[in-house]
C-alpha cells in the first residue's frame, strides 16, 4: 500500500445543526435537505481544483492544492448554500480548513492538518469559514483582504497560542460583528474524545459518534438491566469541544468525577471532564446494579 507525504489545504464542510433539522422536520425531509447541501459543496471541489476524499453523514472533506484555492472552494460553498437554499431550505454551513503536510493513502489523507481542519470546523459558526495562522499567511495579497484574526488557539501539536482567523466570503458585510481587538479570545482545545464503558462493551464519542443513550431500553447504544434505571436514561453529548451527560430519567444520576466529588443530576446535564464513574437511580454506596465508566482520551477527538 503506497504512502506519500505531500503539501495540501485540508477542507471541513459541515452543516450547521442538522440534529435539529431531524426533529423539527423529520428524518426524510431533514435527509434530503442535508443531502441537496453536500452535492452543492461536492460540486464546487473540482471547480478549485480539489478533490472531494469523502462525505461522512452531514459533512463534506476535501483538500485542495493551496491556500488560495481552499479559501475561495470555501467562499463559494457559502455562497451557493445561502443563495441556493438547497432542498428549499434555509440551511446553514460551517468550514474549517488548514494547509500542511498530510498523508496520503490510497484515495485518503491523515496527519495532524487534517486533525486541525477538523477541530476548526467543530469551533466554526454557522455561516463562517476559520483558517489556521499557517494558513492565512499563505494566501495571495488580495486574499489576505478579505481575512480577519478572530479567536487565540492552542492547536494540536502546539505548545503555544495562534491566532484562528476568519475568511469574510459575503459581499456585504453589514451584519457582520465587529472584534474587539482589546480582549483575549482563546477557544477550547481539542482535548481528546470521550470513552464510555459498561463491563466489556466501549464506546468511544467523538465527531464520529456524537452521542451514546444508556437505558433499559434494547434500542440504548448500553444497555443496562436495573429496576432503578429508565428505559432511555442518559445522554452523553459531544457539543462542539465539550461532552455533556443529559439526564431524562425519574431517579436521576449519580456520577462520581475523578475529585471523589458526587453529583446528582435530575433532568439536567453536566459537563464531564477526566474521569469517572456513573450510576443509574442510585448512588455507587447503595450498592448499584451498573456502573458506567467514562474517561477522556487524550490523543485528538478529530482522529481520521
């Protein structure tokens, strides 16, 4: 299996809140929008001399052969889904894209860029394109125009901050909000995915697999068999760089973190972080039935 090592701009295309999309129209409605949406982005690839690598659910991933090329893909994605409104739909899509080395494999590429692409696009609003530092400096002087430094991050491999910046793609910038060049703007980092573990069954979240239930009931991704548990328990979430458990149970859960501390959620959420321990209806000194394991794995939540 030949490998090579090359140069290339990373591209993320993602739609903005497709879960939402799902329950407020339905699987098929919501389906078809989100699909009218990536043939939009796919058919912009080529037209930049991309090459589309491949569509992950309601995500696009492409690269292109340099930083101009990407910027401008990305622009015009943003362009025709706003104008568009494919599947007739006021849809919505967020970008991230890096320029750097990258594996190549086959039809696919690897490496820490594509790690960073990815982590942009997580952090992106709807509607914005981010570029790495990296990245901007890279562009052609006219293209360096039309970019403004938005947020400080310590990006994958990195010891210190960089400056993420922001690529302007609409011709009339009037709602646009201005940043306050006074104050420091660090966003989370990418600190790793989520591991889930019941006994001998794991399950890790990450952008893959954005959320994992727990319940008595079959169709739970855990499946527990404990009178104290509800049949679709508790939700653990990946929303943008953070993991959520959202309780919808009638005894609540207990999760035991790494300080030794007991928490008790009822029909609320709490953000997991580290390591610990979680309880369905009872706490872990009454003797529970099931006990769920989560802990962070370091190494990168974009892994691809």
């Amino acid at each position: 299996m030949a490998r090579q090592t090359t140069n290339a701009a990373v591209l993320f295309a993602d739609i903005t809140d497709s879960t939402r999309l799902y329950r407020k129209l339905g699987d098929t409605a919501a389906r078809n929008i989100v699909n009218a949406c990536v043939t939009v982005i796919a058919k912009v690839v080529p037209e930049f001399d991309g090459r589309l690598i491949k569509t992950i659910g309601d995500e696009a991933m492409c690269v292109f052969p340099t930083a101009d090329q990407a910027a401008l893909a990305a622009s015009e994605m943003q362009s025709l889904v706003a104008r568009l409104k494919p599947g007739n739909y006021p849809a919505a899509v967020h970008i991230g894209l890096h320029y750097g080395a990258v594996l190549v494999e086959k039809d696919d590429v690897f490496g820490e860029t594509v790690n960073v692409a990815a982590y942009l696009t997580a952090v992106a609003a709807a509607e914005q394109i981010l570029m790495t530092e990296a990245t901007a400096v890279r562009l052609s002087p006219a293209l360096r125009f039309c970019v403004r430094p938005v947020f400080q991050a310590v990006l994958k491999g990195d010891a210190e901050e960089s400056t993420v910046y922001q690529i302007l793609w609409q011709t009339d910038n009037v709602d646009i909000t201005d940043v306050n060049l006074h104050s420091h703007r660090i966003i989370p980092g990418d600190t790793g995915s989520l591991l889930v573990a019941l006994d001998e069954e794991r399950i890790r979240v990450d952008q893959w697999r954005p959320s994992v239930t727990i319940g008595r009931e079959r169709e739970c991704d855990l499946v527990v068999c404990d009178k104290f548990a509800s049949r679709r328990h508790v939700s653990i979430r990946l929303l943008r760089t953070h993991f959520y458990l959202i309780d919808h149970s009638i005894n609540g859960t207990f999760v035991t973190l790494e300080s030794g501390e007991e928490v008790h959620v009822l029909r609320g959420e709490l953000l997991l972080g580290g390591a610990g321990k979680i309880s369905l209806g009872r706490k872990l000194s009454e003797e529970p039935g099931a006990v769920i394991t989560f802990a962070r794995d370091r190494r990168s939540l974009y892994r691809i």
